[in-house]
C-alpha cells in the first residue's frame, strides 16, 4: 500500500476535520472544520470510492448524517429526526429565515437525538442512535429503515442509559459474512445476529463466573455477566470462531466464540476503567487500550503520565507504551471511538484527545509524536487509506 494516501477521519464536538498523511505518514495536514460545525460523534468511508459519511447532531440540532462524494471537500446532509431549533422556528418566522428552515418533517420525527455510530459493510451503511436504535441504508445514506427487531428486543425493558445516555455506539461486522453485526450498547452490553438482523441475541456471558464473584461496582460482573456498560468492541482479523475483544467501563474482556463467554484481561493493567480497543490488522493476538484512572476520578491517565497498553499475546500479558507520549501533567480523556489503526506493515495506530490533540505511532506502538492539535474535543478518529 505504499502508493495510498491515507487520511484520518476525525469527528469533534465542533465539525468534523480531516488529517492527511499522505502515502508516507508524514506532513500530517488538517482541514476542516466542515459540517457545518455540527457536533460529529463519528466517521467513516469508502476507501474504494472515497465516500465520506459524518454522523452526529444533539438536542439542538436533531440527529443527521452527512456524506462528502469528492474526499471532504463538499459535505450533504440528510436530516433525519427534528431539534430544538425546529421549535424555534416554528415559531419565529425571522429566525426561520436565518437558518432556512423549510418546515420540511424528518423521516424519525423525534425518535432520537444524535447518531453515535457508523458502519459501512458489504455495500450497506449502518448507523447507531441516542436513545439506542439501528439504522440501515442501502442506497449509501439517503434513505434509511430502523432495525425493529432490536427495537422489540425482549430485553428491552431492562437496558438502562450510561452517563451518556442509552447509546448505540459500536457497529461490528464481519468481512466474509454479511448476515453477521455485532452491537454494542450502553449500558445493554453486546448484541450479535447471524441472519442480517432478524433477530438479536444478547451476548455478555461470562466464561468464569466464580473468578468475578467479588466485586460491588454496579458496571462490573454480575449474575454471571460482564458489565453491560461495554466501551468499545473490534473483531480481530480472519479470526475463525469470531474473536471478539471488548473495553468495558470495568475491564477489558476476550470472547473466542463470537460473544457467547467473555473472558476477563484486566490483570496487568492500571485500572479497570477506560474507553478504546483497536486490534492489529493481521495478527488476532496484538490489542491496543489506553487505561483511565477510573470513572469517578477523572478519568485521566494514571498517575498523569500517558500510556497505550499493549498486548501481543491476546490480553494474557501488557506492556505500557510511553515513548514520545506526555509523562507529566497530563489530563486528559481518550474517548470510546477516539482510536483508530492502519492497515499497513508495520500497522500505525492513531488516538485523539478531549484536550484537542491527535497522536500518531507508525511503528505499532513503539514511539509516538503529536501530529496535531489544539482541534475541539476530539470524538472519533478513523482511518480511510486509499488506492
């Protein structure tokens, strides 16, 4: 992939922004911001056709998505529930026209406020919701269809909002079987279907429930479960059996049977607490997290000093990697989709902060360097590598 100009894709609570490296990962550039300053939860795109898809929104706004055709340079959006300033128009014909609001009805009225999610898999484009819904497209984002059968869940009932809501904020998919998706949600846990999303099946049982019996946070184990707040979730590559690796708000967890047992991986790391998980492009055993000293105390960096833990054998041993990172006074939160990796060798791996910056390591971890910053609070980063 030597000839590929590779971009990251990052959403921030002021737009979406783009940062090109170009086919060496070097001369990192920042464009943006772009979507209208929209708050943008999370990116995704083409490599093949160089579509871009933006999701995001809030109160204000109402939830849309936004897609770029010619690489980040000009942005649509599609509208999809109504805001706060719906209201305001309607009832105030000056601010109307300020805004050029139509009165046009949005396709979900006011089902939710916000996309959290984004998926683009075997030819469709998936997206996740606040409250907690999925959504499919096959016409590349125009038009989109609520998945009822998650909607209807049996379980339903049951899930309960995190501090940030009740969120649908991980999509996974399997490159060699478009009928599979796995959700994460919020605090509902994981959800898989094996038939396009025809039915769900909710996926958090523990694989040693006995070896989990002692703790008394109310996100941690229990009733022979992990922690329904799952963080974050990949799938590991060409993994037979769908290896599965979960950042849990307590833990860091590894299923070998698609989601069927979890297995607990926290010992060796700082604390049980924190938001990222990516997985090497080709080798299931190597894992990457960024540990956070705890939900209710801060949510920093251990001691201040900043560290992305590494794993090359599956979560079975950690290695803190530091060099080139910030050792003293360091504050800040990596946020659940603010990490992201290459696929080239050796595999780049990329995270953004809620402090604005953006830290990049070519080498797999080994050495890092800030190839961006001072951006607004950093939600997402994604990388799209181009032909």
């Amino acid at each position: 992939m030597a000839s590929s100009n590779l971009t990251l894709l990052i959403g921030t609570t002021k737009g979406a922004f783009l940062i090109s490296g170009g086919s060496g990962r070097s001369g990192w550039a920042v464009t943006g911001p772009f979507c209208d300053g929209w708050p943008i939860n999370h990116l995704v795109g083409d490599a093949e056709r160089g579509t871009l898809w933006a999701g995001g929104g809030g109160d204000w706004h109402g939830a849309g998505i936004w897609r770029s055709d010619d690489g980040g340079k000009t942005w649509k959006l599609t509208r999809l529930t109504t805001g706060q300033m719906d209201e305001w128009a309607a009832n105030d014909p000056d601010f109307a026209g300020m805004i050029g609001w139509t009165g046009e009805a949005q396709p979900f009225g006011s089902a939710f406020s916000q996309i959290w999610s984004l998926s683009h898999a075997h030819g469709t484009l998936y997206a996740g919701t606040k409250p907690a819904n999925l959504l499919k497209s096959t016409d590349g984002g125009s038009s989109w269809e609520r998945n009822e059968a998650l909607a209807d869940h049996p379980s339903k009932e049951s899930w309960n909002p995190g501090a940030a809501g009740l969120v649908l904020h991980t999509i996974v998919s399997d490159p060699a079987n478009p009928h599979k998706l796995w959700l994460g949600i919020s605090a509902a846990g994981v959800f898989a279907t094996e038939n396009g999303g025809a039915s769900w099946e909710r996926r958090n049982r523990l694989s040693n429930a006995e070896a989990c019996a002692d703790h008394d946070h109310p996100a941690a184990p229990a009733n022979g479960e992990t922690g329904h707040c799952v963080h974050n979730m990949v799938r590991a590559p060409g993994a037979s059996g769908d290896l599965l690796y979960q950042q849990n708000h307590h833990g860091v967890w590894r299923s070998s049977d698609g989601g069927r047992s979890w297995d607990d991986l926290t010992d060796g790391l700082p604390s049980t607490f924190g938001f990222p998980i990516r997985v090497h492009p080709r080798d299931p055993e190597t894992i990457w997290t960024m540990p956070l000293n705890g939900d209710s105390a801060g949510r920093y960096p251990p001691d201040a000093a900043a560290a992305v833990w590494r794993s090359r054998d599956g979560g079975q041993s950690w290695q803190a990697m530091r060099q080139g990172l910030p050792q003293a006074g360091c504050f800040f939160t990596v946020l659940r989709q603010a990490m992201a990796g290459d696929g080239r060798d050796p595999a780049g791996v990329y995270f953004g902060t809620n402090s604005g910056s953006v830290f990049a390591s070519l080498d797999e971890g080994e050495n890092w360097s800030e190839i961006a910053r001072h951006l607004p609070t950093i939600l997402a980063v994604e990388v799209l590598d181009r032909p």
